[in-house]
C-alpha cells in the first residue's frame, strides 16, 4: 500500500514534466512524421492523400555527402567540446565558491546576447579583412592570400564555440559531486596526475559525459545558421537543407521527411545507449 502511494506520487510529480514533453515534442514530432508522408500541393501547402515519394527521396545517393558532412561535423564538434570542458570542469569543480561562481557567469555570458549577434561577430573576425586575420598574418602564422571564411574549418570553428556551453554546464554539475578524495588516493598509491585524472576522475563523472555528449551532439545535428553565414556553398549542412524545403521551395512535406530522418539518426543511437545500460545494470545486479 505504501509502495503504491509513493508511486503515485512520483507520477503527480513528473505529470508536469511529462506534459510539456507531450505537448511540445512528442506531438510536434508526431506531426513531421506524418506530414512526410502527405504529397505537396502546388501553394506550398500540404495535399490530401498519402505518399512515400518524400522516403523514397532519400535515398538519392545525393544525399550522402550532405549526411556525412552533418555527422562528421557534429561529432568533431562534440569530441572537441567535450575534451575542452573536462579540464575547465574538473578545475571550476576545485577553486573556492567566489571564483567558482565567477567562471560560471562567464561560461553563461554567451547566452546573454543574440545567437546571430555571436555569429555575425566570427564573420567579422574570420573575414580577409578582420582583425584574426590580421593578426595571424602579421604574426607569419598564415599566408596573406589565406582564407578562414567560408570553408568547414570555420563552421567548425563556430559551432564549437557555440555549443561548448552545453559540454562545461553538465560535467561542471557532475563533477561538483564528485569525491576528490579519489584523486588523492590514486596519487598516493603511484598514479601521475594525469593517469589519475583519465583513470579516476573521467570515469568519475561519465554520466556527466554521456549527457554533455548527447546535448552538444544533438544541438550540433540542426545546426543551418552557422553554415550559412560562415560556410561556403559545399559546406551545407542538413539543416540547411530542411531550410530551403521550408522557406525556399515550400515542400513541408519533403522538408518533414529530412527532419524526420534526423530525428531517426538522434533518437535510434540514445535508444541503443539507453537499453545498454539498462542491460548493463541488470548484469551487475544479477
């Protein structure tokens, strides 16, 4: 009877969370899945009846280099953000709470100005003519004729500053609980600094990995803004893609099929990470 009383208040707990999933996820995505398989209609509108053309579409081997690039992109993204914010983590975790606070606000500053601001500002600076070209110009760290506009490097460039937020935020929480004491102990029993840290701190702090992973992944899977501005025409993204079926061609359905294909590629590999730790702890309880 208590048990059942105490899962009932669970539920009365997350009814709110789970109905702002519903309402503003579940349902959204259920309608791009469905308006995928709708034919277009010649006002940029969706027609009546049903049709696998927008599938069968993507199966243009045209398709493969815009696919490529999107993953390759966002999982160098994501393996250079988490790598840069373990060790701001780790230290952050460490200093006393005055400086603590302080390098949270600076890791939340970003947020406060517009995205598009940020972005149009590394336009400027990657320009010919910015001042980062200049400098590294005048420092014989690049030719003269060197361009660090409108290529993937700078798309790269962008998105890691971008998304680095969304690594240092969830591993700076993970590693807030973490026992230091650790790092202590693996010191004194012969480990180096940096063996104790990749041995006992990472470990330490995987679950905060595992969501840093997933939050910059997935943000980094629809970017279109940051190709756009600071990429050149063969640096197009998915999203990017998506944005002209939209705004360009105004096929929604055909822009619902891509987008319904990036939620495949998101959703099916947290699936398979979900279901492996789930049978992982099932193994460790048995």
């Amino acid at each position: 009877m208590r048990g059942a009383r105490h899962r009932s208040g669970e539920w009365l707990i997350t009814l709110p969370s789970l109905a702002w999933l519903g309402v503003f996820f579940v349902i959204p995505a259920a309608l791009v899945v469905v308006t995928a398989f709708r034919p277009a209609d010649l006002h940029g509108g969706v027609a009546a009846g049903w049709t696998l053309e927008n599938i069968e579409t993507l199966r243009d081997p045209a398709w493969l280099p815009i696919l490529w690039r999107t993953l390759w992109l966002s999982a160098a993204t994501t393996v250079v953000c988490v790598a840069l914010a373990l060790p701001v983590a780790f230290q952050m975790a460490r200093v006393g709470p005055r400086l603590r606070q302080f390098l949270l606000l600076l890791v939340v500053v970003p947020f406060l100005s517009n995205f598009l601001i940020r972005i149009f500002a590394w336009k400027s600076l990657l320009h010919p003519e910015g001042v980062l070209t200049k400098v590294l110009v005048s420092l014989h760290l690049a030719p003269e004729d060197a361009l660090l506009l409108n290529n993937a490097g700078a798309v790269l460039l962008v998105m890691i500053y971008t998304q680095l937020p969304f690594a240092i935020l969830p591993l700076y929480a993970a590693a807030e609980k973490f026992d230091f004491h650790l790092l202590d102990a693996a010191r004194d029993l012969g480990a180096g600094p940096c063996r104790a840290f990749m041995k006992v701190f990472v470990p330490g702090v995987r679950r905060g990995i595992l969501s840093a992973v997933v939050m910059v992944f997935v943000c980094s899977l629809g970017q279109y803004v940051i190709p756009q501005f600071v990429g050149g025409a063969s640096d197009e993204m998915l999203g990017n893609k998506i944005q002209q079926r939209v705004f360009a061609d105004r096929n929604l359905p055909q822009a619902s099929a891509l987008a319904a294909a990036l939620m495949a590629a998101v959703l099916l590999p947290m699936l398979v990470v979900a279901a492996w730790q789930r049978f992982g702890r099932k193994e460790g309880a048995a």
